[in-house]
C-alpha cells in the first residue's frame, strides 16, 4: 500500500501536530496515568479481538441437527 502525494503531504503537516497532542495530553495526566491509560486500552483492544475472532469462529460451525 502506498499513500498518494496528496496523502503524503497530509500526513507530513499532521505528524507534528499529532505528536503536539500526544506531548500535551501526557504533560496533564502525567506518566502514570499515561501509562494506565495505555495499558487499559491494550486489554480493551485484546477483549474486542478476542470476542471479533470467537463470534467468526461460531458462525463458521455447522450446525448440527
């Protein structure tokens, strides 16, 4: 996959802005919520792939009569 000029040009004006963000949302909840909120949102990640991948696994089961 390859992004198109256009795309490239976004994305090279909205890096910064985007690490500006993450800088001012870690400077106000601080390391350790930063931390926690990373880790909580790793484990939502998990859960909901976790739950994506057992609901395919069910529909994909024969159903037996």
């Amino acid at each position: 996959m390859r992004l198109t000029r256009s795309g490239e040009r976004v994305l090279k004006v909205a890096r910064p802005l985007w690490a500006q963000a993450q800088n001012k949302v870690l400077k106000d909840l601080g390391t350790r919520a930063w931390d926690d909120a990373q880790r909580r949102l790793a484990r939502l990640l998990h859960v909901a792939v976790e739950k994506r991948r057992l609901r395919q696994k069910r529909m994909r089961k024969p159903v037996r009569a």
